[in-house]
C-alpha cells in the first residue's frame, strides 16, 4: 500500500514538475522522456526477474536455491535505491522549486531567477508573464468552481472531458496491461519456455526503443499526429490476432 502511494505521488508530480520546470520548445521531448524511462523501468524489472530464474510452483516443496533466496531480497532493494538516488538528486542538484509554484507563492523574483537558469537568458518577460496568466486563470476558475455535472453542461469543457475521458478509457480497453501482465500464460499454449524467455526480453526491449523515436518527432509531427499513428499501430497488431483467432475457433 505504502509502496503504490508513493508510486501514485510520483506519477501525478513528475509530469508536472518537468513541464514547468522545462523550456517551452522542449516539453514535448522531456515529456516523452518521462515515459521512456518508464518502459526502461519495466525493461530492467524483467531484467531482473529473468536472474531469478523460473522458480518453483506454488504447490511445489522444492526448495528455493542460496541464490533465489539472496536475489528476491535484492529485487526488492534495487527500487529502494534507485528511489534513494532520486531523494539525493532532488535534495543536492535540484533543489529549485518550479517558477510557477513560486509566482503563484507570491516569490516572484525566485521565479524570474529559475526562468533565467532555464531559458539561459536574462529576459524571461515572456514565459513569466505566461506563468502570470496562467496563475490568474487558476484563481479566477477556484472563485468559479464547477462540479462535474455543471461542466459537462458546457461545450467546450464537456468536448475536453470526454476526450480525455475516452483516450484514457480506450488505451486500458486495448487489453495492453492484461496482455502484458499474462504474456507469460499466453505463450506458454504454443512455445516452450527458452523461448517465452526471450520473447519477454524482446517484448520489454521493443516497448522501450520505440520511445526513442517519439523524443524526436513529437515537436515536429505534433501530438495528435503521433496519437493517429499510435492508433493505426494497435490496429495492425491486433486486427489480424483478431481474425486467426475467429479462423482458429470456427475450423
């Protein structure tokens, strides 16, 4: 529990923190990379569990090895310090505040000073008064709260809602956690197990370097260019799995 709060906390702040704490042209890229480092996660987790081996079955006596009891301890202290790098890291090189926490704290000369390091120049006029106006739409939307009743009665709030509604909604309707979660299951009807091994490997491998090309075209493509392509990807993958399965159950 303690483990997906902490989790949960990280997912919401670190968005936000590299986009207010990034160049206005590059936070499309650094968003990306904010995923890049989470397929990389999930790569050297699978990494890690391959070490361990197999293991034995949950109705089984065998015993574990010397090396299976060491390393499912060791798996379980490698987040524990990666997650100590990170507090070190945000303590010793980026102790800074975003400036739109600080402008909206009312620290308006820290903020100019943060925008100056990022921005590498002297004037940040521009981005702090983005940051001013942004500041002032948040107050004036607090003063003027709406539930989320009364904003769907309104087009332009109830066209973003949905929408966003429904790319979240539809990406967990893909089925890609449950796939990947059972990939292991799925391939053990029709390979054997050397090479459910290295179709892990290849799956996780595969799932991260095709987030490479994503840091560099998102600002040249734009999102929703990418989003499209996203889509038609999922459709080539899953139509023809679809139509052999259909074949499959009716011959």
């Amino acid at each position: 529990m303690l483990s997906g709060f902490g989790i949960g906390l990280v997912t919401v702040s670190v968005p936000m923190y590299i986009s207010e704490m990034t160049h206005k042209d590059k936070k499309g890229a650094y968003g990306v990379m904010h995923q890049l480092f989470i397929t990389f996660g999930i790569f050297v987790a699978v990494m890690l569990g391959l070490a361990m081996g197999e293991g034995p079955k949950a109705d089984s006596t065998e015993p574990l090895t010397s090396f299976a009891k060491l390393w499912w301890r060791l798996m379980f202290l490698f987040p524990s310090v990666i997650s100590l790098i990170g507090i070190l890291a945000l303590v010793v090189f980026f102790k800074e505040e975003t400036p739109y926490f600080l402008f909206e704290k009312g620290r308006i000369e820290e903020s100019k000073n943060i925008l100056k390091k990022i921005y590498e120049t002297d004037n940040v006029d521009e981005p702090l008064n983005a940051i001013k106006e942004a500041v002032e739409q948040n107050e004036s939307a607090k003063k003027n709260s709406l539930s989320l009743l009364s904003a769907l009665k309104i087009p332009s709030y109830r066209y973003v809602i949905i929408l966003g509604c429904l790319l979240s909604g539809l990406q967990q309707f893909t089925g890609i956690n449950v796939l990947v979660s059972n990939s292991n299951e799925l391939y053990k009807e029709f390979l054997d197990s050397h090479l459910i091994t290295i179709l892990s490997v290849v799956m996780t491998a595969v799932n991260f370097l095709m987030t490479f090309p994503a840091i560099y075209i998102v600002e040249k493509l734009g999102r929703k260019t990418l989003l499209l392509w996203g889509c038609v990807g999922v459709l080539v993958a899953y139509l023809p799995t679809a139509i052999a399965n259909e074949i499959n159950r009716n011959f």
